[in-house]
C-alpha cells in the first residue's frame, strides 16, 4: 500500500492540472472507489470549476476548487494517478477521470478498488480531510506526542503502534520498518517500555526517515540508496547494510516484519 513518500509522488502526478478548468468529470457508477458519492453533484460542482491546489497529507491526496468543492483521492493498495496531455479512451481499471478545457485528463487507475474517491462541496474543509493528524513533519508532532501515545498503547508492539495512522499519519509497513532498524529498537518491543530518551530517539527517526522518503522516492520515484533498509527487506538472503548480518523476517502486528537481530535488541528501548 502507497505511503506517505508514494502518495506525495502520485499527488504531483496531477500537478499539470493546476490554474485548469474542468470541462467533464467520470465516476464509474458500477466501481466500489466511488461509493456514497451523489455523482450528479459532483459533476455540478467539478465542471466549470477551476483546480487551484492540490494537498498530499498522510496517505491521502486532495484537490481544491475555484468553487469551494474538493475531490479526495485514497489510493488503497492499487492505485495510482495518471495525466494524459490528450483524451484517451477509457481502459477497464479507470475508475475516475477528470477531463480539462485545455484537452488534458487526469486518471485515478485502481485494478483491486481498495481505493477511494470522496467528493465534498461546501465552505468548510470535508471532515474525511480535517481529521487527518498533524503531520510528522509538522511542528505539531513532538517528542511530548510520541511519549503520550505509546503510554496509550503500552502493551502493544511498536511496530503495530508505530502503523496507527492516527497519530502517525503514512507511516506504512515499510517506512517503520526503516524507521526501527535505524533507531536500532526491536519491532517486537512493547511501546510502554520507551524510556524518555528512546522516545526521543524515536521521534528524531520518524522524521529523518520521512524528510528522506519524500526527498528521494516523493521526488521522483528514485531507488533509495543500498544504505537503507528498504532494498534489503524483501531480498532472498537479504542482509543488514550497517553489520552485514543475515536480516529476521516474521509477522508483528499482523504485518510482515523484517529486523536485524544484531542491530535491533530487545531491551534497548529501556535504556
């Protein structure tokens, strides 16, 4: 599933459409991406209007109107933003196409639909949007938070914790993998065991990771580097790029794990 890094790539996929009028928007009626959605509003509201902006905030992407109305893009485990500078026809996996004045169309593509299309019109910013946490790049996500919120879940393992998008917005399987290996805590630790400096520690490496992930993948869908994590975790025989020994594999949190058992201690979240 797309994190914080992909969906801030997918979002400028759409960036071409920027200061563009609308001149035909497509939901497909039949597809579960756009359920709920009253698609003769929506068409009111798209059409004539002019897209302004567009936002990437956890693994969300949204797009803002002349005309107040917003268009909200979950892209689930599938999907993926596309622009044409020409119509095209439509192809079985386009579930969502906006057609511009100036002949462009920008395409939400899902083959699964575990993706999601929200439409919202009106002064105030959509609740689907607004209750999206701060970020972890934000001023607002302090080591305070982080301390807080691990007390809340103390029992839990801070790998499943560290996937709770509800305080830490796109963070998905991957980046807390990276996230732990880095800080050198065990997936397996329990969050209510993080002495103050761990937590600290911890905050530092969510932001580093994040501030690298939108850098190099975010940028341009860049190969991360071999120093990371992320080209080790999937590899057969794969091992870790800091002491060269064979990396761990197992499910934690009910997600697939991967750590290095040298690197990554149990208890060293104590200290």
């Amino acid at each position: 599933m797309p994190e914080l890094a992909e969906v801030e790539y997918f979002r400028k996929q759409w960036d071409g459409g920027l200061g563009q009028t609308v001149a035909k928007a497509y939901l497909n009626s039949k597809a579960r991406v756009g359920r709920g959605i009253d698609v003769k509003a929506m068409n009111r509201a798209f059409v004539g209007a002019k897209i302004i902006q567009s936002l990437a905030a956890a693994k969300q992407i949204a797009l803002c109107f002349s005309n107040g109305a917003w268009l909200g893009v979950h892209l689930g485990m599938t999907g993926k933003l596309e622009a044409t500078p020409t119509k095209q026809k439509l192809r079985r996996h386009d579930h969502f196409k906006l057609t511009l004045r100036n002949g462009c169309e920008l395409i939400f593509v899902d083959p699964r639909q575990f993706g999601r299309i929200q439409f919202w019109s009106g002064p105030e910013t959509p609740p689907w949007w607004a209750k999206i946490p701060p970020a972890i790049l934000s001023s607002e996500f302090t080591p305070g938070v982080v301390a807080a919120f691990l007390r809340r879940r103390a029992r839990t393992t801070i790998k499943a914790v560290l996937l709770m998008q509800e305080r830490f917005p796109g963070i998905g399987n991957w980046m807390a993998d990276e996230v732990l290996w880095r800080a050198g805590f065990h997936p397996r630790a329990k969050a209510g065991d993080f002495s103050p400096q761990a937590v600290r520690k911890l905050h530092s490496t969510l932001r580093e990771v994040c501030r690298d992930a939108l850098r190099v993948i975010g940028k341009d869908w860049s190969d991360p580097p071999d120093s990371w994590l992320f080209n080790h975790r999937w590899e057969k025989g794969g091992r870790c790029p800091r002491t060269r020994t064979a990396l761990v594999r197992a499910t934690i949190g009910g997600r697939t794990t991967c750590w290095s058992p040298r690197r990554q201690v149990l208890g060293a979240e104590r200290r």
